[in-house]
C-alpha cells in the first residue's frame, strides 16, 4: 500500500500530466486544421491527423507527467520560501533551458542519423542551428512556455487552497452540502502571547512559519486535512476512515512533537526558544460544502468544531498537552505506545450535556 506522502506527491503529479495532454490535444487540432487539408512540409507529403494526434498526445503526456515529478519532488522544495511572482517568473525559465537543452541533443542525434555522420560534426551543427532559428523551433518553445506557466499556476494556487480543494471545486463535490463524519484536532502553540513579545512580531513570523512547516510533514504522513490556520493555532481533520486508520490521528499528535524536539537546536539557535503545543480532539457529523461570493471556500459547519475548540481550552486546566472526547476514545483501537488517562467528566461551555474527557501518555520503555 502506498503512503499518504507518495500518493500526495502522485496527486500533486498526476495534473500536470492531464494539463500537457490536455494542450497537446489542442495543438493536434488546430495543427489538423490547418494543414489537414493541405501538404505538412515543403516535401509535399500528406498531414497524417492519425498519426500526429497519437505522438503529440503521448509526448504531451510523458512530458508533463516529467514536469510534475521535478517540479514535485525538487524545485518546489528550493523555491519554498520564495515569493509566488518570483516562482511564476522563475520557474518557467528554467524549465525551458532544461527543454530547449533536451530539444537540442534530440535534434543532434536525429540529424546525426539521418546524415549517417558524427553527432559533433559541422555538418550536423549547421542543421542544427539552422533548426534553432527556425520559426518552428519559436512556436514551439512559446508554446511550451505557455503550458509550463499554466501548470505551474495552477500546482500554486491549488497547494495554496490546501491538497484537493482547488479539485473538489471542480468536480463540484461540495456544490451541495453533504453530512459526514470526521475528526478533528484544534492544535495551539503554547505560551505564544509570550513568545510574541519577547521575540517582535516579525521574528515571531518567522518562527510561525517555521513551526508549521515542521509540523507540516506529519500531517501529511498521518494523512491529515489542514482546514484553517487562526494565528497560532491550526484546524486538522480527518474522514473517519482515515483518521482511525492505524489510528492516524493520535500518531500524528505525537508524530508533530518528535518532528520539533528534532528541531530544538534550530530553534535554540534562531529563536532562543523551541515551541510547544496542545490540542484537543473530538468526532462527530459535520456539513460540509462551498461557500462565499467573492471568495469560495469549503466550510465545515457542526458543534464537533465547537465542541473540540472548548476541549482543547481545557489542556491548561489539566496540564496535559493532550484530550480527547470520550466518543473518540471509544472508536479508535488499543495501542501499547500509549495509555488513555480519565480525566473525568466535564461540563463545556455552551454544552449542556457533561463530556467525558482523556489524556493520552506515552508509555516508558
């Protein structure tokens, strides 16, 4: 079975891929329409749509699919920090030297063949340049560089929206609300107020960003929604499905608080503090759907948020970084990294019925 990060990176991929086809479709079509009727060169030899429309579709494909997987799995982690309109700009730059390179030791070695010669002739260099002043080389590399600029506006904003988001719009999964059930942990940093004053809001920022970023993979792991950043507080849910699976949604707990007390030298170093955290968890029905007229969104609406928001105040009161209700201690499976620790029944603010509380404790070895 493959892991929520590597079925991540193929969601990530997999649009890239459909955007290439999608353009070198188009391409075939306007091509066909043009020359369809007519000769394809100056040889005079006949346009064959049949032919023509299955290469182009296939490079397309590949070629984006490519793309993607560079784009995925290296210059998005360098270009990270980077601003969207440096990325925009960028980006594409370099993806077209690494085409125009790849188009030229292409047309080298085609030449080289057709003329039976050496690939590092003179003869063959001179086809060569002569391909690369050409108006076809042009359009080609306008067009890619169009295709290259729409895929990665899109991968930019669809990761700005949050992994699936920008696609449910499309599919129009939430066009109408639906019920379902879902987990959710309302994670807050502890003593930011503190934090904030004695660093100055911009380092702060910094080590928000920071923070999140770090955080961040474990979500991912343990399969984890980010619904809302409120400050320095952040909203993960699950399906129910995926959030007991292995029980995904305790792991990831405990899973974020390695991640950042691997982190501490840097924090140490950069911030004079490493920051902490406490969360609460609860499960229950929610309607989810798109909302907004200026600005969509996908909201989840239901006293499971409310309910986990109040739970997650109470980690103070009790001094743990951790609660849960008890309908989610009830549903999620026996773990020997752990014991679940009553803390009794509680009455939430804006609940009339009492809730049963727990904290979750690591177990020595």
């Amino acid at each position: 079975m493959l892991s929520p990060n590597i079925k991540r990176y193929i969601h990530r991929i997999i649009p890239f891929g459909l955007i290439w086809l999608t353009f070198g479709i188009v391409n075939s079509l306007l091509v066909w329409g043009l020359l369809g009727l007519g000769p394809y060169s100056s040889k005079g030899n006949p346009y064959d749509f049949g032919g023509n429309f299955f290469v182009t579709a296939v490079l397309s494909l590949v070629s984006g699919l490519l793309i993607g997987a560079m784009e995925v799995l290296y210059l998005s982690k360098l270009f990270r920090k980077k601003s969207f309109r440096v990325k925009i700009i960028y980006k594409p730059i370099i993806y077209q030297v690494i085409i125009n390179l790849f188009l030229l030791i292409s047309a080298a070695i085609n030449i080289a063949v057709d003329l039976k010669s050496g690939v590092f002739s003179k003869q063959v260099w001179d086809n060569v340049w002569a391909y690369y002043i050409s108006n076809a080389l042009l359009g080609s590399t306008v067009y890619a560089a169009l295709v290259i600029i729409v895929s990665l506006f899109y991968a930019e904003v669809s990761e700005s929206l949050g992994p699936g988001v920008l696609a449910n719009f499309f599919k129009g999964k939430y066009h109408t609300p639906v019920e379902e059930e879902r987990i959710y942990m309302f994670l807050d940093m502890k003593s930011s107020t503190t934090i904030a004053e004695n660093l100055g809001h911009v380092r702060y920022f910094e080590m928000l960003r920071e923070y999140y970023a770090d955080i961040s993979g474990s979500i991912i792991k343990y399969s984890g929604e980010i619904y809302q950043y409120v400050g320095d507080e952040v909203i993960v849910s699950w399906t129910l499905k995926k959030g007991l699976q292995n029980n995904n949604c305790i792991q990831c707990f405990f899973a974020m608080k390695e991640a950042l007390e691997k982190q501490a030298r840097k924090y140490n170093d950069r911030f004079g503090v490493l920051p902490g955290f406490k969360a609460g968890f609860h499960v229950g029905k929610v309607t989810t759907g798109e909302i907004g007229v200026i600005k969509k969104d996908i909201m989840f609406t239901g006293d499971v948020l409310n309910t986990t928001a109040r739970i997650q105040g109470l980690c103070n009161t009790y001094k743990v970084d951790i609660l849960i209700s008890d309908d989610l201690r009830k549903k999620i499976f026996p773990d020997k990294q752990w014991q679940i620790k009553s803390m009794g029944e509680n009455a939430l603010r804006g609940r009339d019925e009492k809730i049963d509380l727990f904290t979750i404790l690591p177990c020595k070895n």
